[in-house]
C-alpha cells in the first residue's frame, strides 16, 4: 500500500486583486495549476526560472501571502487539507521556511538566540553545544552567536539561516534557494546536510535556480514553468541526455545544461497577464500543434513520472 505524501499540493491555484488606472478592480493570475507531493524520507527539489511561482509556493504553503491574495485547489499535510488557522499552528514547529531573503531573521535578536528558538526542547548547556557546532560546519567562529544581523555579511546571514532551520524539529523543509552566496564548501556541507535530514526520515521541499545542486541531492524533481508544475521527475530521468524525461521544456532545459549539447531554446516564459489558453509552453515548443493552443494538458501519470503534454507516452 502506497504511502500518503507528508505534504501535498494540489490544483493550487493563486491570484491577486490589483487596482489598475481609474481605481478598476482586477484579478491578476500569477498561478494556475502547481501539483507537487513530498514523502517522508526524500528531497523534491523544485526548479524554474524566475516567475514561475517557485517562491509562492512556499508562502502559500507557510500561510504568509499577503492580504489581497486568493488561492484555489489544496494543500495537504499528513492528508489533512491545511486551514490558514493550521499553517499558522504548524509554521516553526512542524513546518519550516528557510526564506530567500536574509531579511527574515529579526535584527533584534543576536544570532545565538535566533538559531536556539529551534532548540527549546534542549538545555541552555546543549543549546550552545549545538549553536557551537553547526556554527562552525559552516565555517562560522563560535563567536557570531553573539553577532546581531547587521554584523553579518550577505553569505554569513544565508549560513545562519540555514542553520536555524536545520536545528529545528519539522518534519518539513521548506528551502527557498538556499545556496546562492554560499562559498563552494559551505555549499556541499549544505547539500550533504540536507540528505542525511531527509536520510532521517524527514521531507525537504528544495525550491532552486540551481539545477545541478538538485540533481546532486534530490530524488525527484519538479519542473515549473508560468505557473504550473510541467513534470515531476526522477532524478535518474536526466541521465543519458535526458531520454527518460517526457515533456518538451524539461528535455531543453537537460540539453542546456553545461556538459550537455548547451543547446538554448527560442522565446521567452510568458508574463503572467499574457498566458496563452492552451498549453503554457506552446508558443516555444518544437512539437506544439493545434490540439495543444486549444486547452490545458492535464496532469497525469506516465512511466514513473508525471507531465502536462498531450505528446507524452
């Protein structure tokens, strides 16, 4: 018997009311069909350009959009649909956001006593321990615990949010890029924490620019593209050219990868106000035909993967 997915996203759906010229209301679609499930246990990195509503997710998620957002479709924990009222219970203690921005973390607060309100199951003495520790995998001195945030360099903030996250008790990660501003060793002793976390038996949902820091983790990945998840892939899928992957887009972006042919594909995403009706990629796929400009693929399961493209068999 199948396993339920400790989180699950599905049809989610996420607009904004705007006021445009003359005080006219409207609403401004930014995501229309994000699908996505993480089990105990595995890594599901989630790649995309920017715009493609990597970051939104995570805030629907979190229960941290802003007020003139409306959502559609479910998100799942443990196979209960999510209230705003039970993100908000589960947010720091079940479910935890490493953010983007380095903003996040309080500038009232010195580093140590941000990183050990993950720790309050813990002694003071143990608390400092484990500050002590994590602090120097990242090749941060004990002594940046008593560093307020503006002390911080752009790199070191990204480490120390990293490390508040990673001492905490969630059973859920969410990792909103987590990499950029990391040198290369704090890199991989990022990478290497992540997977023996999620090796623990707990979930990491990725969201990343970084392809090949995905590919060197994760188990599955998810590609997204205006607004919709396009596939969700295993990892081994992107061996061997990408033969395996089963959607247009996601074959590109494999053949343009470093190493690979590094082969650049035509057009642009669309903006979220110029969304074509029919398949989101249609206008720069080599495969596109009229069936496909008419209506949106559904999402659906095929070869150990699922894709949005009619063609795929």
């Amino acid at each position: 018997m199948k396993k339920e997915p400790i989180l699950k996203v599905e049809n989610l759906e996420l607009s904004f009311s705007q006021y445009t010229q003359g005080l006219k209301k409207r609403e401004l679609t930014v995501i229309t069909n994000l699908d996505l499930e993480v089990n105990e246990g595995e890594i599901l990195a989630v790649v995309g350009s920017s715009g493609s509503g990597k970051s939104l997710l995570a805030h629907a998620v979190m229960g941290i959009l802003p007020y003139n957002a409306r959502t559609k479709g479910k998100i799942q924990y443990q196979g209960r649909e999510l209230s705003q009222t039970d993100k908000e219970r589960l947010r720091g203690d079940e479910i935890v956001l490493i953010p983007q921005s380095v903003n996040y973390l309080d500038p009232l607060l010195k580093v140590g006593q941000q990183i050990a309100i993950s720790l309050k199951n813990e002694t003071r003495e143990q608390q400092e321990e484990i500050i002590d520790h994590i602090l120097g995998r990242y090749g941060l001195d004990p002594s940046v615990k008593n560093y307020y945030p503006f002390q911080l360099s752009g790199g070191m903030a990204r480490k120390v949010l990293l490390a508040t996250a990673l001492t905490s008790s969630a059973k859920v990660i969410i990792a909103d890029e987590p990499t950029p501003g990391l040198d290369e060793a704090s890199l991989q002793e990022v990478l290497k924490d992540f997977r023996e976390i999620a090796d623990s038996g707990k979930a990491i949902l990725m969201i990343t620019h970084d392809i090949h820091a995905a590919l060197e983790i994760a188990d599955k990945i998810a590609i997204f593209y205006a607004g919709a998840t396009l596939e969700l892939a295993n990892k081994r899928d992107f061996a061997r050219g990408g033969e395996e992957l089963r959607h247009p887009y996601t074959k590109a972006l494999c053949r343009a990868l470093p190493g690979k042919s590094f082969e650049a594909i035509k057009g642009t995403q669309p903006l979220s106000s110029e969304l074509p009706e029919g398949c989101l990629f249609s206008d720069r796929c080599p495969i596109c035909t009229e069936e496909c400009r008419r209506a949106r693929p559904q999402y659906r399961s095929i070869q150990g993967g699922k894709v949005r493209c009619i063609h795929a068999a």
